[in-house]
C-alpha cells in the first residue's frame, strides 16, 4: 500500500486535471453557443442555394449550362475536401471522421488526393501515408466566408482544370449537442437528388420533373457567378457545421473527465484513510509493545 504522502500527492495532481478540464468545458459551452448560432444563421440560405444547385443540375442539356455540371467520361482521379479540427481534446471527433473518410475512399480503385482543413486531420492523413495536396489550419474562431472562400476555389479549380473528375467534401454535420454524425456529400460535378426535385403526382402516379427555369438578363452569366459561389458557400456551411460539431464533442469529452477526476478523488481519498489509518494502527501497536516491553523489564 502506498504511503500517505504519495497518495496526498496524487489527490492534489488530480483536483488540479479537474479544474483544467472544468475550465475547458466552460470555455467549449461558450464556444458551442456562438459556433450553432452561426451555423443555423447560415443552414437555411446554404440549404435553399443547395435545392437551387441540384434543379439547376436536373435542367435539359445540363452537360452545356456550366462545366462544374458537366459529367466526365471516366472518373481518374477524386479529390475529397475533409473538415476537422485543429485542436484535439475533443474525444473521438477527429478520429471518427477520419476513420470514416478513408472507410468511403480507400475503396476506390482511382487514385484520391485530399485537401484537409484542419492540423489534426492533416496529421492523421499524412502518418497513413495518404497523398494531401494542400492544407488550411489556423482558421478564425468564427470564420467569414472570405476566410474560407479560397478553399472551394481550389476545389473548383482543380475541377475546371481537369485534374480530378469527382469532388467530394466530408465533414461533420451537427445534430445536437451529443449527437454529431460523419457526412459525405458528392460536391462536384452537381448531381440530380430525385427526392428534392421530382414532383409525384399521386392521384395518376406519375412522376415529372420540376420545371425548367428562364434565366434573366443571361443564363451564362448568372451561372457563371451563382454556381462557383454556391459551390463555396457548401464548403463553407460544412466547415460551420464541424466548428459546432467539435465544440459540442470537446465540451462532452471535458465534462465526462471532470466526473472521472472527481470519482478518482473519491477512490484517491479513501486510499489515503485506509493508509492513514494503517500507520496509526502500526504506530499504537509499536506504542503498545514498547509498554509491554518496559513492564516485563
């Protein structure tokens, strides 16, 4: 059994992790708010811009609206955009979407780079050997879409450049403060999503198409500005919903460590009890058998 110092000291080592991780979890409630604030100002435009894009890629002749709808042949090479985070203590946020990104691409039978936002995801990438092509960390606490409009222009470029023939961007899409599911969402080129476009006509059971849009003043220069921005503002929703998403798991992660650290104190305190009480124990039975030992002399 150790003595009571040692344990003493392991109390005191203890209390202090608390008040660490007690701190960090205010800090991450604080953060949390402000993070879902700014996604939910943000979802409903990002939502309606992604409804538009997708009608947009189920018009008539979509292959000559706009290169970025414009499908390839034959797929050679795949680009996936990750979102983390770069902090850790945040439980198994950033393992979890990593795991489930390479889990989707190392199926592949093409060749896939990644674009990673985030130090930690960058890191875990590059130990598994993965080819990252360009990274961005150090992002603003709460990121402007000018903050972060450089990285789907890299995307849409590496696109309209012919260097990969798919686009994928994989985050983590926040459902509730214990609740962040891993997300992959196909971004170029824009496919058509039957359940948001189609209309059923359940009296005659028919399905149609919505109908087509009339473009003003022009066609090509309306979406020349709206697809590559809309595209941009995809990436950007996806980055707010990591931010929230991160926060809500370091904040989780840092309040089950403080309900450790206190159940370990508990343990802690009665160890020392049970060592204190064993050297009071020892010192009355030296006390008892130098008495024993005096009367017999």
């Amino acid at each position: 059994m150790p003595n009571t110092r040692e344990v003493r000291l392991r109390i005191q080592s203890v209390k202090n992790i608390s008040q660490v991780t007690r701190a960090l979890e205010a800090v991450s409630a604080s953060k949390v708010r402000k993070a879902v604030q700014a996604m939910t100002d943000t979802r409903p435009y990002a939502t309606k811009a992604w409804q538009v894009l997708t009608h947009i890629a189920g018009q008539p002749g979509r292959d000559s609206l706009h290169p970025l709808l414009t499908k390839r042949d034959e797929t050679k090479n795949v680009l996936a955009l990750m979102v983390t985070g770069d902090r850790g203590l945040a439980g198994p946020y950033t393992t979890n979407i990593v795991r489930f990104t390479l889990e989707n691409f190392n199926k592949f039978s093409v060749p896939v780079r990644y674009i990673t936002v985030g130090r930690k995801g960058r890191d875990l990438l590059l130990r598994r050997r993965k080819d990252v092509m360009a990274e961005f960390s150090n992002l603003p606490a709460a990121p402007a879409f000018v903050d972060v409009s450089a990285i789907g222009r890299l995307a849409v470029d590496e696109f309209l450049e012919g260097n990969v023939d798919e686009v994928y961007l994989v985050y983590t899409d926040f459902v509730n403060l214990v609740l962040q599911v891993p997300t992959l969402k196909k971004l170029l080129p824009l496919e058509l999503e039957t359940g948001e476009t189609r209309v059923e006509d359940y009296k005659s059971g028919e399905r149609s198409f919505a109908a087509t849009y009339i473009y003003e003043p022009d066609r090509s220069y309306i979406l020349d500005r709206i697809i590559p921005r809309f595209t941009a503002l995809q990436v950007y929703q996806s980055i707010l919903e990591s931010l929230a998403s991160e926060h809500a798991a370091r904040m989780v992660s840092m309040r089950n460590a403080t309900d450790s650290a206190t159940a370990l104190v508990d343990v802690l305190q009665l160890e020392y009890n049970k060592a204190r009480q064993q050297t009071i124990t020892n010192e009355m039975l030296d006390i008892a058998g130098g008495v024993e030992a005096l009367a017999q002399s």
